[in-house]
C-alpha cells in the first residue's frame, strides 16, 4: 500500500512539474487541492455566483494551509445569463449542464484578463480515480479503461478559444497508466464508516491538506461554484412554445439552451460517418458511447445527472 501511495504522489509531483501553470483553477475540491499542494507558487483562481457557492470556504481554507495566493472572481446573474449564447457557441451543445462550463469560461476570462497563458485544471481525476458514485456498482476494470480512451473536457474548447493552454496533470500518460493499475477496490472504499470513490488520491495526499478537504463529499462544479442557482432565473425566461421541439429535454431550464442553440449554432449536426444517432436528438454519436455531447442524453444511471447537479 505504501509504495502505491507513494508511486501516486511521485507521479503526480512530475505531472505538475513537466508542464508548470501561472494559475490554477482552483474549486477548493480535492483534486484541485491536490494540485496546490504540489504547486505552492501557483495563483489559485475561484470563480463564484454572485451569492456564494458551497466550494468558497473549502477554497479559503486550503488558501491559508497552503500560503496560497487566492483570487475569488464574483460573477453577476446578469453576467452569467449573459453568457450564455457565448458558451453555447463554442462548445456547440444544448447540455443541461452547461452551467459547468459557464463557470470555467469565467475563470478563463479572468486569467486571459490578467495576462496569463497557462492554466492547470483538475480534469481527470474523478473518471479515473472513480469520484462518481455511479460508478460504485460498476465493473470498474472493464469501465474506467474505456472511458479513459473517450474523456473529453470543455477546458480543452474553451482554452483554445481564448488562447490558453490547458495543463491537465491527472491526464499525463504516466499518472493515466498508473491510475489505471491500481486496482478498483482501492479506489472506491469506506472510510469512517462511509463509501468512498477517490480512496486512494484521498489517502496518498491527507498529510498534506486539512482532513475535511481531503475527505469531502463530491459536489458538481455548478454547486461548488453557485452557477446552479441560475437554473431558477432561467425558469422565468421560457415561454411555451420553448417546450415545443423534437427532443426531449432532461432539465427544467435546458428548453432555453435549446432556443440559443438554435440562434448561435443552428440545427443539429447528422451523423458523420461511422457514427450512430442519439436516441434523443439524433446527432452523432460514436458507436457504444454513453453520452450525447450535443443533447446531453446519457444512458447511464439517474445518479449520473444528480452528481451533475441537474436532477
């Protein structure tokens, strides 16, 4: 066990080391505190609702555990709404969790803003460590292998829009491989008494950060960040005639990102060649995959769309 923990943090310190970031996106979550804690001069970058998130204290505390320089940017409802149209665009989806990108485009806004040319993200480490708790009654040995060969992340899109390179230390081949070794009963396991996904990211790195970070529950970056709430502004904006279309929509607000899908983007794209239709939009979708990238259909469990904060 200890040569696992230590093969982990070895890995993970040469991920960070081999390409270095200006600033990080930093939820205050543990993956992201895991990486402020290997990269203790790095610009820690917060990016909250007007009205706060559930991730703000947990940011301010590793903050100050770490000697941390810490940059919280409030963004307005209006802002955020604002938005919108902007995010739809570029990512080229309707996907009710969109409030997800709406707050990592802001935190590429704001380093753009303030100069910087690379940033550090904490992709990666739930699809591979098994953070989702969907993921606690699947073959992960089968599973986890296969999505690691499909992960695709908003941070990649939005970071070439505004010209910024995106550093991603848990998907470095290296930290991947290892990832993928270390065996499933490892990652998900109890401790205290409650089923835990990222058992062993926990335990490699709990002497370094405060036990209630590094043993918090999972929470979806539009809750962490106070994007959620917008669910409920958006609720007052739809009209009937937004309910009325050939999809059928997941989320109470999604019919609004559908009609800006329509504006900004126009219509769905057809299958392409050697893929299948979604059997909710009918886009494209590689064979076997589990979820639309335009529509956010999924086939996977309930409990997926709940960790996403939309259901």
């Amino acid at each position: 066990m200890d040569a696992v923990l230590e093969a982990l943090r070895s890995s993970l310190r040469e991920a960070v080391g081999r390409r270095p970031a200006e600033v990080l996106f930093f939820s205050g979550g543990l993956d992201t505190s895991v990486l402020a804690s290997l990269s203790p001069s790095v610009l820690a970058l917060h990016i909250c609702l007007e009205g706060g998130g559930e991730d703000l204290p947990y940011a301010e505390r590793v903050a100050r555990e770490l000697g941390l320089s810490l940059i919280v940017r409030w963004v307005s409802v209006d802002e955020a709404l604002g938005a919108l149209p902007e995010v739809i665009r570029i990512r080229r989806t309707f996907d009710p969790a969109l409030p997800n990108d709406l707050a990592l485009y802001f935190a590429f806004a704001e380093a753009r803003s303030l100069g910087f040319r690379r940033c550090m993200t904490g992709d990666g480490a739930d699809e591979l460590f098994a953070g989702y708790s969907y993921m606690f009654d699947l073959d992960l040995g089968t599973y986890l292998p296969w999505l690691a060969k499909r992960m695709r992340f908003s941070a990649n899109e939005l970071g070439e829009e505004f010209g910024i390179e995106v550093s991603q230390p848990y998907l470095e081949p290296a930290v991947v491989n290892l990832a993928l070794s270390i065996p499933p009963e490892l990652k998900i396991r109890e401790e205290n008494g409650v089923r835990m996904g990222k058992w062993v990211l926990r335990k490699a790195f709990e002497r370094y950060l405060p036990s209630e970070v590094c043993w918090q529950s999972k929470r979806p970056i539009e809750v962490g960040s106070g994007f959620a709430r917008l669910r409920e502004h958006i609720s007052h904006l739809l009209t009937d005639a937004d309910w009325e279309a050939p999809v059928r929509f997941i989320s109470c607000d999604q019919p609004y990102y559908y009609r800006l899908y329509r504006q900004v983007v126009g219509e769905i794209p057809s299958p392409g060649l050697g893929e299948v239709a979604c059997p909710n939009c009918g886009a494209g979708m590689p064979p076997g995959a589990h979820h639309c990238r335009v529509c956010g259909y999924t086939r996977l469990e309930r409990s997926f769309w709940e960790e996403t904060g939309v259901v």
